[in-house]
C-alpha cells in the first residue's frame, strides 16, 4: 500500500489538489466584495510597470485575482511538494510560475535559489510583474535581502501589497498562514514603493529591507482594518 507522504508526492493527487484549491479560491473571489486602497492604484502603477509585487508568506492565496487583463505576470514558487501543488493553483489561475527558493543562506544554491533569481532577473527585463513573498525563509513578517537586491539589480521598484478578508481561519503555524472564506469583504491595500539604486551600499540596502518590512507591514494592517471594519478602517475610508 501507498504510504501518505508517496501518495501526497503522486503528480495526479498534486494536480488536482492544486486545481481544487484554485476553483476554491475563485469561488472566494466571485462570492466576495472587494475594496481597493489606493482606489487608482493601476494608474498609478502603471508608470512603473513592471513592477515587484511583494506580499507577506501565508496572505498571499488571493493574489492572482489582483492581476488586470492584459498584464503579464510570473511568481516565485518553492519546489517543495506544497509549492508543486501552489504551482498547479497559481498557473491554472493564469499566473506563470519560477521555481526554486527565496532563501539567500546557505541553502540558496542546493534549492535552486541562483537560477530562480535569474529567472526573475530576465522576467522583469522582459516586461512582466514578478510576485514573491518577502519574508525570511521560516520567519515570519521579517523581510528577506534577496527582494531588496533584485530590486536594486533590475531597477524594478517593490510595492508591498497586502490582501485581507472578513470571513476566514486564521492558522498558528510559522507564516500565520489565511483561509479566507467565500462571501467576505475583501480589502487590497497597496502601500508606497520602495526603490533601491543601482549604486545602493549594504548600508542602503539594509536600510531599503526595513522600509519595506515597514511598508508591508502597515499595509496588512490597514487591509485588515478595511475588511474587518474597525474604527481606524472606517476613518480612513
């Protein structure tokens, strides 16, 4: 008999828990309401494109619903067996995939790490939006280096983007990974980009990775704060 851990690993059981999780979600997001702060955000993007879209690990499900007819976009995905079925999900949604690991550690190179950040590198250079997660690998709400320095590298600035929901489960594990639930109200909160020049020292990339750990983070509290409509979501919106 098929253990659990072989039979979790079997590229059909992958696909269709991969395309199962995608139909979810776009029931999530035909079932709910959304609100987008700002209300011109792809106006104001749009200047910039491409852009790097930046999202804290375990919020981000809903994200390939933010992506407007017309623009491309790729997004950085693990080749952990939960990334193959995040692939399946974020693909079948039409959000193309780059595998391998944000880790910059010790690691970087074993997980496929260079080439994925090559891959992003030419992404970019070839006109579409590149998605990732910020955090440190394993700790959450702590942005990474390696985001900070693909900005620098291609020129591309980040926009930290944060995506809440009224109605969802909240899990305890590392990422303080989301469910959200159909028939919620949904809030998009896209803070102010962060650029890091060219010429950008450790000093400044350092102090680039903190405003943009900042920025994430007052954006999922504002997403937050619109969806469950407290007193701060309210006067402000």
């Amino acid at each position: 008999m098929l253990s659990s851990r072989k039979l979790a690993r079997a590229p059909w059981v992958q696909k269709t828990v991969g395309i199962l999780a995608a139909e979810y979600l776009r029931l999530v997001h035909l079932t709910s309401s959304l609100v987008t702060e700002p209300r011109d955000i792809y106006e104001r993007v749009t200047p910039d494109l491409p852009v790097i879209l930046a999202m804290w690990h375990g919020q981000h499900f809903m994200a390939p619903f933010i992506k407007k007819d017309g623009y491309r976009a790729k997004t950085l995905i693990s080749r952990h067996r939960d990334g193959e079925m995040n692939a399946i999900a974020a693909e079948w949604l039409g959000v193309e995939t780059i595998r391998g690991s944000g880790d910059h550690g010790r690691e970087f190179h074993r997980k496929g790490g260079v080439g994925a950040y090559r891959q992003m590198l030419q992404a970019l250079d070839e006109g579409y939006n590149v998605a990732l997660t910020a955090d440190v690998p394993k700790i959450s709400r702590v942005a990474g280096a390696g985001i900070i320095r693909l900005a620098r590298d291609s020129g591309r600035p980040i926009y930290p983007v944060a995506i809440a929901s009224s109605r969802r489960i909240e899990f305890n594990n590392w990422d303080r990974s989301v469910m959200n639930l159909p028939f919620s109200r949904m809030a998009g909160v896209v803070g102010e980009p962060v650029r890091v020049p060219a010429e950008a020292t450790d000093e400044g990339l350092e102090t680039a990775r903190k405003l943009l750990e900042e920025r994430l983070n007052a954006a999922t509290a504002r997403a937050y704060a619109i969806a469950d409509r407290t007193a701060e979501g309210q006067s402000r919106g």
